[in-house]
C-alpha cells in the first residue's frame, strides 16, 4: 500500500508535458493596461527562471496601457516586432469595447446597442489582422481571452455593466480563432468570472479584480499565471525525491533530483540532494491563490516522500537546519516541500525573484516612454525633439494637480527620455547573474527518528 501511494504520486508529477518556451525563445507578451503591468506574466518569467535554470527564454513586455487592437496594428514593426519574437502572447479587448458605452447614463441612447456592435466588430477585424501579421512572418502565437470586467461585486465604484457581457463575446471570438488557426488559448475570462462568482456567494463585495473593476490585483495576476501555465502544459513538479529501501530503488523513483551519499538505518536516513529546480516563491499577497485553486499541485509540487519507515515521529533538517516534526505516514504520503518559505530551496527562489524585480523595473521605465510615445505624442510634430514635448507638457499638462495620472506621465517621460540609452543599457544586462543565481545547489537532508 506505501508503495502503491508513492508510485500514485510520482506519477501525478510526470503526466504534465514539457514546457511551452523552449531554449532561446523570445517571447512577446503583447496587450493593453494589464500586460503593461506585467504581474500575470512576470510570475511566468518566475516559473521559467526557477522551473528550467538554464533554458535562457527572454520575455518582452509589449502591453500599452489603454491601448486597443488598432494600436497594436500601429507599433507593430517599431515595439513588437523589433524584438524579433519567436512567439507572440496576445490578450486585448478590455479597452477595445469601449466601456463607457455601457454607462447606465446612456442606456436610452439612440444608437447605442449599434455603437457596442460596431466597436465589437472593429475589434475582430483587428485582431484577426493582428494574428495573421505573426502567422505571415513564422511567428508562434497563444492567444489570451480578456481578464474580467467585475460588474457583479457591490462596491461604490460605477458599474459599467454589461462590459463583461461584451468581454465575453471577445472571449467567443478569441476561442473560435484559436479553432480556425489551430492555436492554443488561454481562457482568463471563464476561469475569473468562476471563481469570482465563488468569492462572492459568501462575500457579495469580494473581488479578484481591482476597486476599479478592470485591473486584477496580486491575488488575480496569480490566478492568471496558474491558467496560462496550466493551458501551455507546464510540468507540475519542482522535483520529486523518494527514498526507498535503498539507493538503487531511491534512484529509480525519484525525479528532476541527484541523490549521493545515502545512508540508512531505522533510527536515522541522510543524503545528499541536488535538485534541479527551485519552487515557485509567492509574494504576501498572492497567498490566498492556493487557498482557491489547486496551484501547488498543478504548478509547485516539491514533493520529498520516504518509503518503509517504522512507526513514529521523526524530525526533518535541511543543511543541519530543523525544518520540521512529522509522524511516519505524513512522510510516507509525501510532504510538498515547496510551501516551506524557510527552506534554503524557497530562500534561493527569493533571489532569484528579487534580481528578475530589478530587471522588470528598468524595463518598466521603457514602457513608460513608449507609452508616452504611442498615446500621447504619436501625432504631435516634432515629438522626436524632448524640447517640443517639453513644450506641450508646459502647455496642455503642467498645470493640472500633481495627482494627475497623465501629468506624472510625462513628468516620468521627460527625467528618464534624456537617459534611454543608459536605461536600456542597464535593462540588457540586468539578469547577466541569472545563471548563477538560480542554479540549484546540493544540500544535506537528515532525518531522525524521535
């Protein structure tokens, strides 16, 4: 029976196929607000650095925010394709319906229902063209259904409702593309407005999504990130350590794991680990996410599991560190050692994280520039020369109050455009270090029979 529940085990980590992003793919994520933002794809670019160390992906932020399908058609060769992407990860739409269409002011509108349609039916033209322009040039692509408009919760934000129903129908289209082109989708709308209807039956003000209604918070990007590497097959398990009966069955169980210098004996059993992964480290507020899905068995399994132990309880230490107390069938069923947050593994994954931060703050600075550059300036003459944009600053924007969102915009524009290049410079380098720092090291494992 121990046997059996192990093998079971074993198992559930090895059904999952290899990863989607293969060596030195580039990979574009491209949209509006939401990918500007970048959280739900950065926690991808996280799995990729901890789950595979060496496999060098670069990942590109492509997102406008506030941009529409018709302003990715404009940057298409000057902010996407420029980046030479072997993929392109596409999620638009939660501008393109144009929200403010459905403000129950205008309701009795004449012409309205004729607007929303139109705006619809600009938006599968586009994204129809969009998809064919990567088709053209070879490039792979993942489509993403639009993230949720909430108009469900009861907070004092204005509810635009009916956007959602509208997101919904560029969900359909997003699916029936995929269909027609046979490529893979992520679907963001079914899986938020589940699992937020879920939220809600308790707790009719609860949200995944922001007080805006529009913009997912930590707990939501999350949940993003969960679908998107459920949907590309990535692999469940950090790696899978089974100690048997002795090396040679220890050696044949386990998985994405080197195991040296095993010892064994009914008191005590130690050995030496090297992984070949780190776990997936989450933030504080990501911490409800496995509260609501399965995401350490789909996406974090650490699992450490040792067979034929005598009845007891027994203590667990990495490098000469306890990390905890466990009765024998704990440890015969498994133990996921990936929500352990003081293991030196988790501390290592920290690292990592906080180096991918840094990068993902410089780039975030070049985002800002083209934002500028393709919202609010692209029709200004002379836009190229940064006095022409101070100029328009002086005169359409500094004098509006210092929490003006678009203000501080240009405020950030015109301190960080004189220093791009150094900027730039600083964002190519950033994960120079990656290798090493997320490399897995071995570490002594001990455990002792109380």
């Amino acid at each position: 029976m121990r046997s059996l529940i192990s093998s079971l085990l074993i198992l559930c980590c090895l059904t999952s196929a290899a990863q989607q992003f293969k060596k030195g793919d580039r990979v574009c994520f491209v949209g509006n607000s939401i990918t500007h933002n970048g959280d739900y794809w950065h926690n991808v670019q996280l799995y990729y650095a901890t789950r595979f160390p060496q496999l060098d992906v670069r990942f590109f932020n492509c997102g406008i925010s506030g941009d529409v399908t018709s302003g990715i058609l404009r940057r298409m060769d000057s902010d996407i394709l420029i980046h030479r992407p072997t993929w392109a990860v596409i999620m638009i739409g939660m501008n393109d319906v144009n929200r403010p269409l459905y403000d129950a002011k205008r309701k009795n509108e004449p012409g309205i229902r004729e607007k929303q349609q139109a705006e619809l039916s600009r938006y599968k033209k586009n994204l129809d063209s969009v998809i064919r322009i990567f088709r053209d040039k070879g490039i792979r692509i993942i489509l993403q259904t639009p993230s949720i408009y909430d108009q469900t919760a009861k907070i004092s934000t204005n509810n635009l409702f009916g956007v959602n129903d509208a997101l919904k129908v560029c969900a359909d289209f997003i699916r029936m593309e995929a269909k027609k082109y046979k490529l893979t989708v992520v679907d963001y709308w079914t899986m938020l407005t589940t699992l937020n209807a879920g939220i809600q039956k308790t707790d009719s003000t609860a949200t995944l999504i922001g007080k805006d209604r529009v913009h997912p918070g930590g707990t939501g990007h999350l949940l993003m990130a969960w679908e998107f590497l459920r949907s590309t097959k990535a692999p469940a398990a950090v790696s899978t350590i089974v100690i048997g009966k002795d090396a040679a069955a220890t050696k044949s169980k386990s998985r994405q794991c080197e195991i040296t210098d095993m010892q064994r004996s009914d008191q005590r059993i130690t050995f030496t680990c090297k992984e070949k992964a780190l776990p997936f480290p989450l933030r504080e507020d990501q911490l409800k996410v496995p509260q609501l899905v399965p995401f350490d068995d789909n996406i974090n399994r650490q699992m450490l599991i040792f067979n034929y132990l005598k009845p007891g309880k027994y203590t667990l230490s990495i490098d000469g560190v306890e990390i905890g107390k466990y009765f024998s069938g704990e440890l015969e069923r498994g133990i996921n050692l990936s929500t352990m947050r003081s293991l030196p593994q988790y501390q290592q994954a920290l690292k990592v994280r906080a180096l991918l931060q840094q990068s993902w703050a410089l780039e975030g600075k070049l985002r800002m520039l083209r934002l500028i550059e393709h919202r609010y300036i692209n029709k200004l003459p002379g836009h190229e020369r940064l006095e022409t944009v101070r100029k328009f600053y002086d005169s359409a924007h500094s004098h509006k109050p210092e929490t003006d969102y678009v203000k501080k915009l240009f405020i950030q524009y015109l301190e960080n455009k004189p220093e791009e290049a150094e900027i730039r410079r600083q964002w190519e380098r950033s994960l120079d270090s990656l290798p090493a720092l997320n490399k897995p090291v071995a570490h002594q494992f001990a455990l002792r029979k109380n």
